[in-house]
C-alpha cells in the first residue's frame, strides 16, 4: 500500500502545502489513520512514491499540482516531503505487527553528460542532485547532499531544515523501492532566469537530449536497459547499508497498440538488466511492470499507455495485448537474453 502518490488534500495545499513543516506532521497522522483501518491486512508499507515530482516537479517546473513554480518553496517540498516519510516511519513501528515491513519508492535516473567538457559534466551533477542524491543521501547516507549548498544557495538558506530533521528522515526503513524509466543524457544550457536569486529549483542551467540513434519509447523516452543496473549497482556501492530493492515501476508507454513488441524488447532487457545488477551484488527481491493496465497518467492524461491490457475507455473492456502473454510466458519460464551492461 502506497500512502502517498501526489494526493494532497487541498485544505492542507491551502495553508502552505508541502512547503510547510505541518503536512510533513499531518502526514505521520494520515499514516496512522490508513494503520488502523488496514494494519490487519496489509504487510508492506509504501510512504512515498517519487517525492521528486511531488516536490520538484510540482513546485518547481509547475508540470503536476499544484502547478508552482519556485525555488525555496520546491526544496522545502523535497525535505518536508522526507521528513513526513521519517514521522510516518515512526509512527507505523510504533503499531506495525511482527512481519510487516516499511519502505519508500524513488524514481532514479542516472544523468549523462552528453560530452566530457566541464561544463557539461558539472551540468549532469547539478541534475543528478536535483533528481537522485537530494533523495538518497538524507535517506540513506545520513546527510545532505554536498554540493546542495552550491547549487541552490541563491535561491534558499535551508533555514526549513531543524535539528533532528536528519535522524527523522534516515530511520532503517525495510526496503527502498525504486521506479526507474530511461537515463537523462543533458549538456549545459542558459538559465532560464539571469537572476540567481529568483530562478526556480528546476532552472539549472542543464538541457536533456535525445542521443542519435538512440532506440525510444512511443512516447520518445529513451529506451537504455543499462541505466537500471547503473542504478542498483550504483545504490549498492554508495550506500553499504542500503536496504533490500524492489523495482517498483517499469515500463514502455505508447499509443496502446495490441501488438506492442517495442514493450515486449523493452521489458526483456530491463529484466536482463535487473538479473545483471543481481549478480553483480545488488539486492533486487522483486520487479512490477507499469502497468498492469493502461490507465490516468498524471499530466498525459488518458493519451499515454503503459499498460500489458489494453483498456477501451469508453466501453471499459479490458484486451491482454502481446506483452502480456510473453510476460506471462516470462514469469512460468523466466529465461533472460545475454547480458546488457557487457
């Protein structure tokens, strides 16, 4: 069961949002309500889906509610955002029964600078931090992250942070979920605003490009296996005491064709490259396909299709497309092509 997934209630978004410390305590509440009406019957707890886009992308590109675009506001999201997830992990083993397990989901994407210039390889760290490490470092390294101060220093003093905030935030959770779609190749850009001081948390002077020739989605996301095992094996070798990994979300999005073989390709080497990651010491447990069923996708509405059913929205019937019969084959038999990452 996953608590939260860009869901605020606007009562709370009308006193300040995620901005403000209150919904990070509101939120430890809402985890013990949700505890006590299914604590019986769920085993595995999700705090958080990607608190990158609940915070960044909704408070400082302004592409998902509610639609801001700032620079303090986007970052004291991001840490108010973890700090509820730390008050909610609390709460919950106060009640959790013995067996049941807490985690967090993220969404990873390795950043690669489309050339070795110095410009663009301090442009693909500032967008690694902005989407990665301002996540997993509090998380699970027990800091912020370095460069945090450097990068965004214009725009914020940091002065939502308090003491305790870290050892809230890095409380052992039982397993890290982690959904992961394509690698961002990005080069240096203008700002978008020449004053450091009003630039929003996503102006970073950073532009992401499509490689040539580079094998896409139907949606045009670039399609790069080899970017999931940098990111398990990159997690595992960071943070020794990271805990075990779900792959929570995956998966090719396009215009809902029933014979969809540019899913089926895309499914078959992103396994490939789970069990690469496994056998380099990553400690994979599990793997979810998005989705299951084509369905609402957030700003893309009902245009996007992730899913293995195709669903008519009209009639609502519900058609097994040709990668839910190989990943049905799959699971019976699961046998992977050569590895990806060689």
């Amino acid at each position: 069961v996953t608590l939260y997934h860009w869901d605020l209630p606007q009562a709370l978004e009308d006193r300040g949002g995620w901005r403000v410390r209150g919904t990070a305590e509101r939120f430890a509440d809402y985890a013990e309500v949700m505890y006590e009406a299914l604590g019986e019957s769920v085993s595995n707890w999700i705090t958080l889906n990607e608190p990158y886009c609940s915070s960044i992308v909704g408070y400082g590109e302004g592409r998902h509610a509610p639609g801001a675009k700032e620079g303090e506001g986007a970052l004291a999201a991001a840490h108010h955002l973890l700090l509820g997830h730390g008050l909610a992990v609390a709460r919950l083993r106060e009640m959790a029964r013995p067996g049941q397990r807490i985690g967090v989901t993220l969404n990873m994407s390795p950043t690669v600078p489309v050339t070795s210039s110095p410009q663009d390889l301090q442009a693909a760290r500032r967008m690694d931090l902005l989407v990665n490490r301002q996540f997993t470092e509090p998380l699970f390294g027990g800091a912020y992250a370095a460069d945090m101060a450097e990068t965004f220093g214009r725009i914020s003093d940091f002065s939502f942070r308090r003491d305790g905030d870290l050892e809230n935030i890095g409380r052992p959770v039982d397993f890290l979920g982690v959904n992961y779609y394509y690698r961002l190749h990005v080069e240096a850009a203008p700002y978008d605003e020449p004053d450091p001081a009003r630039r929003t948390a996503f102006d970073l002077g950073v532009r992401t490009v499509t490689p040539e020739h580079a094998r896409t989605s139907g949606l045009g996301w670039v399609v790069e296996p080899e970017g999931l095992y940098e990111t398990l094996v990159g997690l595992t070798s960071r943070y020794p005491d990271l805990p075990p990994v779900y792959i929570t979300e995956n998966g090719y999005g396009d215009d809902g064709a029933l014979e969809d073989d540019g899913r089926i390709d895309y499914l078959r080497d992103h396994l490939a490259a789970t069990r690469d990651a496994m056998e380099a010491g990553a400690d994979v447990r599990g793997y979810f396909c998005w989705s299951l069923m084509d369905n609402f996708e957030w700003a893309r509405g009902y245009s996007a299709r992730f899913g293995i059913v195709h669903v008519d929205y009209d009639t609502q019937v519900r058609t097994p497309k040709a990668s839910f019969h190989w990943m049905r084959d799959f699971i019976t038999d699961p046998v992977v092509t050569a590895p990806v990452t060689a």
